[in-house]
C-alpha cells in the first residue's frame, strides 16, 4: 500500500474490470477510483483517522492522489473532499465485513479458506491442471513464509510443479492475467521474483479462463457431446503436493490428469468413472485412460462400477490385482514402466547448466567493464613527476628543454613567475 501510494498503479494492477460506482464511467476515473479505494482500506487498516487520508491525498505529492488533487483543481475543494469521503467510507465497510488477518494463526485459516475453494474449482484441460500445480506448490511456499508473499523463481517453481520453465512462465501469466496472482517484483540475480497470492476466485468456473481454447471443438477439452450431470470438483491437494515434481507425473507419464484422478479418490474413494469425470475436472475419456494406467500399475482396484485406491498408492505401491500380475514398488518404478523415467533429472541439470552460464556470463561482462574503464586523468593543476628534473626545475617531457617562469609550488601544484 506504501507504494501504491507512493508511486501510483505502475504495475496497473487495478486497471482492469473496476465498476465498483456503477454507472457509465471512463477508465482513468474507473482505475483512479480503484487506486483510492485500496489506499483507503490499506489507511483503514493502518489505523488512520478519515481526516488525514484526506490531507495526504489531497495536500501530499503522492501519485495516487493525482486524480483527487485534480478534482480539486477542476471542481473545488469540497468536490474532492467528498469524493474522497466516498471512497473512505466504501473501504471501512469493507475492511469491517471480512475477517482480518492480524497473527499467523488468522493467515493459515484464510489459507485453509483458499485451498478449500482451489479443490472444489474444476480446472479443466492440460492448462487447467498445469495451472492447478502452480497453486498448489505456492500453497506450500505460502504456509512455509507465513504470508500471501512468497519469493519463487521460474525455473524453482518448474522444478517443484514438474515441468518446463517455458509452461511455469505460460499458467504464471494466466494466473496474473485472471487476477489470482500478483508479481511485487522481478527479483535480483541471487533471488527469485516476489509473487502475492489473492485469496478470491473468480465466479465462473476456470474452463473458460485457463484453458487455452476453453470450449471450442478440437481444443484440449474436446469429448463425446454427451451431457453428464456435474457433482462438482472435489479433490485433496495435500495428497498430490509431494508428488508432482516425481518423474511419473511428467507429461508423457501420468500427468495432471493423472495425478487428479489420485487427488480426487485420495478425498473420497470409491466412485465410478461418472463421478471421478466430474471430481478430478477431467472428459470421460481421459478418466477411462487414466484408470486404465492405474489399474495395470496396481494402484487402483475396481470394484463393480467403483474403483479404490490401493493401500499403499500415494506412496507408489500397488497391489496384485486381476488387471495387474506385477505391481510396480514405488514411484521409481511407475516412471520407468511409463517412459518417464530421469525427466526431473534432466530438467534441474537443464536449469543449473543455465544457472552456471548466467554466473559466468555475469562475470565475463563485469571483467570487460572493468577493463574498458581508463584511468582517470591527472587534474592539470598538479605537477606531474616527468616534468621535474633532479635539480628542480621545471622540463618539457619531450625534449628536456627547461621551461622558464614555471615552478612547483609547495603544494605540488604549477606556479608561474609573473614578474
């Protein structure tokens, strides 16, 4: 908020989709308007009185107040001022209507909150699961740091979610873009970009916001045009967490999908492939194709129109089943059974052959600025030594003819006889 309201939206995260004064409004109103009412809950939850919010937007030289101290010009001092009580008393009503977060116990409840909603939002497609693990592993980092505001890098957070830097940056960006997440800063070459979960989802579902081709025939969420009745997504994300950067989950492997028919059954098991197309977010197809992998890996049972994970299958056990005469021993094995195994591997000696580039590159530029930069120049007052002979007086470098009238004084600096 400091430097909201200090520096003003540089990033524009308040530029889009601000009706909150209903009405036909431009967009610089729209976003001025915005930009005042989040200074006004950061100032409401600082504990500023209505007054002084006032007197510093209207009177400080801060960019946030640009749009008050115009009014001013335009239309007057109370003009301004009740617009700016407005926007006061809209922010106290809300900093008052939800649940404040003072002590670290009040966050990891809020975070509870948000992970509820996470597991019971469909995440449809290739993007929506990729966008799934995003979450899931700044869950993690989140509850570790204690704060929506987490330090993580591109190729650190690829390396947790299990893919490549180039899909960590694509679901990053659609994360940014549908407002669940925000970048503070770009980081510094020894840390990773500063990032702010927000605690919301958007009403609709996330078919249409993170999948590349939403519902469009031949995108990734093409199915059969049967109609199924949704019971809705529901699955455990503290179950799958510690497993998405293991090689049996890469894309060729099980994948997100996968890895959502586990998550969905780990929360409740025992459902038909009707209920796991609607729990894990997946089409009819990819379920059936899923459970067929599973099944011939022994970590899930059938039974009737049901199916069960086996005991030990979030931990890479299977179990001797009919459809499985040799269960895999653990995620290891799943990988190499799958074709996936060493893709982590590859991946982080990807990541630090970059890493170690980047230093030596760093050091290599460093060098060469360093050498390009010349010594300073003598300031042409102060006598330099080739100019001086043994005897004191004053020679030309060049010829060592004595230069008459010129003396060094006791300063070390040149002196001329005037007389």
């Amino acid at each position: 908020m400091h430097k909201l309201l200090v520096d003003g939206d540089s990033e524009e995260a308040y530029a889009r989709g601000n009706r909150q004064r209903g009405g036909k409004n431009t967009a610089a109103s729209d976003h001025a308007w915005a930009v005042t009412r989040a200074v006004a809950a950061g100032a409401v939850r600082a504990g500023w009185k209505r007054a002084s919010f006032v007197q510093v937007m209207l009177d400080g030289p801060y960019r946030a107040g640009q749009h008050a101290r115009t009014l001013h010009h335009r239309r007057g001092y109370g003009r301004a001022a009740a617009w700016l009580q407005r926007a006061w008393d809209g922010a106290q009503q809300h900093v008052l209507s939800i649940d404040p977060i003072s002590t670290r116990q009040d966050f990891h409840a809020a975070l509870a909150a948000f992970r509820s909603r996470i597991e019971c939002t469909p995440w449809k497609g290739v993007a929506g699961k990729t966008d799934l693990r995003n979450l899931i592993a700044r869950m993690a980092i989140c509850a570790r740091a204690g704060s929506w505001d987490h330090t993580v890098s591109e190729r650190e957070l690829a390396e947790r979610i299990g893919c490549s830097r180039t899909t960590a940056h694509n679901s990053n960006q659609r994360l940014l873009h549908n407002g669940v997440l925000r970048q503070l800063d770009s980081g510094s070459p020894t840390e990773g970009a500063r990032w702010m979960l927000i605690s919301r989802l958007p009403s609709t579902t996330s078919h249409h916001w993170s999948t590349p081709k939403g519902p469009e025939a031949g995108g990734v969420m093409s199915s059969p045009g049967v109609r199924q009745r949704d019971i809705g997504a529901d699955i455990n994300s503290r179950a799958v967490g510690p497993l998405m950067h293991l090689d049996a989950f890469a894309h060729h492997g099980l994948g997100g999908s996968g890895l959502a028919v586990l998550a969905a059954l780990a929360e409740r098991d025992g459902q038909s492939l009707t209920e796991l197309r609607a729990s894990a977010s997946i089409s009819r197809a990819t379920a059936y194709r899923q459970l067929e992998k599973l099944k011939s890996l022994g970590m899930v049972r059938p039974d009737g129109e049901l199916y069960y994970l086996s005991p030990g299958a979030l931990v890479g056990l299977g179990q001797r089943t009919l459809n499985c005469a040799k269960p895999v021993s653990g995620w290891q094995e799943t990988a190499e059974r799958l074709g996936t195994a060493g893709a982590g591997t590859r991946r982080r000696q990807h990541h630090e052959a970059q890493r170690l580039h980047w230093r030596h590159e760093q050091v290599r530029l460093t060098e060469r600025r360093r050498g390009a930069k010349q010594a300073p120049l003598p300031h042409p007052a102060v006598a330099q030594p080739q100019y001086l002979r043994s005897d004191g007086c004053v020679i030309h470098p060049a010829t060592g003819e004595v230069i008459v009238g010129l003396y060094v004084a006791s300063d070390g600096c040149w002196v001329w006889d005037t007389a």
